[in-house]
C-alpha cells in the first residue's frame, strides 16, 4: 500500500538501505540526520508512518516518539524505534514512550516491511472507524428526528501557522492538547450526549441535541473560552498588539497576522 514514511537515523548505510527497500514498494520516503530533523519533518510534511533510531544526535528515539504520541494532532502515527539496544529495560523504554513496535539491529527487511503494512493498514482502519462513528451517530439522530445542530469551530490556518512557526512545535503542541481538553470538558458539563472532535488543520466540529438557538449559543460560548485559553499561549507583548508582526520576503515588507481566535458555523438537523 503507498504511503510517506520517515526514516531517522544517524547511520547513512541504514538510510540508504531504508530508503531504497522502500522506494521499490512503492512508498515515499523522508530522510533525517538527527532528532531535530526528524521532528521538523514530521511536522513539515506529515508522515504517515515514522523509522527512529534511539541513539539520534540532539533529540533520540525516545524523546521524538513521546513528543508525536502526546501531540493530538499526530498521536495516532504509527512509530517503529529502530535500534541496537536489545536490553529489557530498552525495549520497556521504548513501549513506555508509546512506539508501537520496537525492532532490533540487524534486522530483516522482509520483517520490516510486513511490519509496516500492518501498522498503515491499522491506522488507516482506525481513521476510518473515527470518521464513521461521528457520521454515524449524526445519521442516527437525524434518522431519530432528533432536534440538534453541527457546528464547526474554526480557526483561521494562516494564524494558527504563525503561532506554530513563532513558539516551536512544543508550544503548539501543548495548546492543541489545552484547546482539546477544553472542549472535552465544556461538552461534558455543558450538554447531555453532545460531542466534539479534533479537524486537523480547521478546528473542532460539536454535535449536539437541542433547538437551533441552544446551540448556537452553546458554540458561541465554546468559541469563547477556546479563544481565550489559546491567547495565554502568546508572549505579552503579542498579546497586547493582538496581532504577530509578519515579514513579507519577497517584498520585505511587514504586516500584521491577528491572533488565533474561533467563529462558530451552526448547521441544524431532524425536528
């Protein structure tokens, strides 16, 4: 199956050898040097599946693995730890961090390559499944003649990319999983049998019971405190301009990007 894998490793001969295994599969392939690459890659290009070596310049295996498993945005991306160390305690490091398969050197590409298929076939399937049962569960109260509406949380991208590429990727990650677990608390203490899930790159989207008004104004409140939460993520001083000053390269000119706020688009169903 074709997919983008990232191979990380501070070894050219095992890059080499990845790369050119996999290429022939029919899998694209990104190349890193050390832990930072990695990481910027991963956030550059989205991988769908990532090849970590543990013992990386600047950043090892563990460190990247534990930094996309706690990133909302990235968690569900498969992740083999490709290493040398075959103690327990490695390997115990290794699940610890949340890898989902931890292969030793030398290893065998047929192996490997089995062992990747499965995990893409895995995720594809778990995409799939997450994407139904939202579906799902919206055709079932409209199959119901439940009242209710969507509603869909946006942020404007352009912003959201400014505050990723100002604070690093830490910051952002933190503030997606804030922005989150937010909304996962206001749904549950808010509505009865609501829910809100995660869309990459636009927001959040609520589904919930009740008249067109009701949640219209219960997403208005939500946009409200997810704009206020993500603006403690700012430095002061953008805070206080409510704007990040942006330079044009091509013109060198500069301009001002507003800072990251939600509007809320309500859509209503059955009755």
């Amino acid at each position: 199956m074709a997919g983008r894998i990232l191979v990380a490793d501070d070894s050219p001969n095992i890059r080499e050898v990845l790369q050119m295994s996999l290429e022939t599969l029919g899998y694209e392939v990104l190349i890193a040097e050390d832990g930072d690459q990695a990481l910027q890659r991963i956030y550059r290009d989205t991988p769908d599946l990532l090849i970590l070596d543990v013992m990386m310049p600047k950043q090892n295996g563990f460190q990247i693995c534990r930094k996309v498993k706690a990133d909302p945005d990235r968690s569900a991306t498969p992740v083999i730890l490709l290493t040398a160390k075959t103690q327990r305690e490695d390997v115990y490091w290794g699940k610890d961090c949340g890898a989902d398969e931890y292969v030793t050197k030398p290893f065998s590409a047929k192996e490997l390559e089995g062992t990747i298929e499965k995990l893409l076939v895995r995720r594809e399937a778990a995409q799939r499944e997450a994407a139904l049962n939202f579906e799902e569960d919206l055709q079932r109260r409209r199959d119901a003649g439940v009242e209710g509406a969507l509603a869909l949380l946006h942020w404007d991208p352009r912003a959201m990319d400014v505050f990723r590429k100002k604070y690093g990727e830490v910051r952002y990650t933190e503030a997606l999983e804030r922005l989150r677990q937010e909304g996962e608390d206001f749904v549950q203490s808010e509505t009865d049998g609501g829910r809100i899930e995660y869309v990459e790159l636009q927001g959040f989207r609520l589904l919930l019971c009740g008249d067109y008004e009701e949640v219209e104004e219960l997403a208005e409140e939500l946009c409200k405190r997810l704009t206020r939460l993500v603006r403690g993520f700012y430095d002061s001083p953008d805070r206080q301009r409510k704007l990040i000053p942006v330079r044009d390269f091509k013109t060198g000119e500069s301009h001002g990007v507003p800072l990251l706020s939600f509007t809320a688009e309500v859509n209503p169903f059955g009755g």
